[in-house]
C-alpha cells in the first residue's frame, strides 16, 4: 500500500476488504503517532479508530501526487486530534464555569421562564410593528409603549384625536392578528385613558 497511486487509498471508500488491508497495514504506525500525543490508553484507542473512520470518508480526497498514503493518513490523525483537544478543552471550561455554582430553585427557574416567555411576547410585538406604516407605528409606540393618551398622543403627532384612534384601533387589530398567526395569544387591547 506505498505507492503512489490513488487506486488503493480511493478502493477504501467502497470496498471491505482494501479497507481491512489497509488498516492493517497502517494501524500501528497511526498507534504510535496518537501514542506520542496523548497518554490515555482509552482515548488513544478511541482516536485511533476515529481516525480511521475520517480516512473511509476522506478516500476520494487522496491525491498522491501530495504525498504517500501514511502522509495524508498522518494529516487526517492531525485533524482529528486537535478538533478532539478542542472540543475536550471546551468540555472542560464547560466544568469549570459550572463548578461552585449553585443550582436553581425551582421558584428562580420558573421566574427565569417566565421572564423569557414575557420577552419573547414583546419580541413578537416589535417585529409585528415592524410592518405597520410609520405613521401607525409611531401613533401605537406613544400610546402602547410611552404610555401617553390618544389625544396626547394626536396632539404629538399632529393628527386630530379622532383620526388617532381609527389608527390605533387599526394598528391594534394588525399587530394583534401578527402576533395570534404566530401561536401567541394578545394582550394588546388594555383600556387605556383618552
């Protein structure tokens, strides 16, 4: 399996047999590169065969005129042991961050939900109010959100009061259907002082 052609290394990919003959030939060889790296004899052997896994899929990627089979072999062992070192490194800090902290009470978990709940609820009304007019949304905003009346609010705006709450009760409608064919319910219709 040294030579230079890419016919035994691509056969890997769909045939048993140059697989086995192959694996055999470079086992030891990838053992003792892994060996060299790493001193656990579970993860080593684990390595090993993840390594051999990524040669099966990469087969069709050997080019000999890059090297031999047990370079592009070593290239692949290179891969997969610093994205396996990375990935233990983030499961480490992963620890380390979690480790001393206390766990949540039931009651500060539920607070959390509802909070995100009662987020997501107001995400869903800016990008409902995203699609009204600008002048609509503005007239919605000073009422809904500013908390002014809807003749303070026409007087802002320069419209007559009357006009102002045709436009509230429109833009409440639209808002109101976004935010139900989203599969949330509404609380937009409060009763507010005019």
């Amino acid at each position: 399996m040294t030579e230079h052609h890419a016919g035994p290394v691509a056969a890997i990919g769909r045939d048993p047999d140059a697989f086995e003959a192959f694996y055999r030939e470079h086992v030891e060889a990838v053992g003792r590169f892994v060996a060299r790296r790493v001193d656990d004899p579970a993860w080593a052997a684990d390595l090993t065969s993840d390594i051999f896994l990524a040669a099966l899929d990469a087969s069709g990627s050997y080019r000999p005129d890059r090297g031999s089979p047990l370079g592009w072999l070593y290239g692949i062992a290179r891969n997969v042991l610093a994205d396996q070192v990375r990935r233990r490194a983030r499961e480490r800090s992963a620890v380390q961050r979690a480790a001393g902290r206390r766990h949540l009470e039931p009651d500060a978990l539920a607070r959390i939900e509802e909070r995100i709940d009662a987020e997501h609820e107001l995400r869903a009304v800016h990008h409902a109010l995203v699609d009204l007019p600008e002048r609509d949304r503005r007239l919605f905003e000073l009422v809904a959100l500013d908390g002014l009346t809807i003749t303070d609010a026409a007087a802002v705006l320069g419209v007559k009061p009357a006009t102002a709450r045709v436009r509230l009760h429109r833009s409440r409608a639209r808002v109101d259907q976004l935010i139900q064919s989203a599969g949330r319910p509404s609380r937009l219709h409060t009763q507010e002082a005019t």
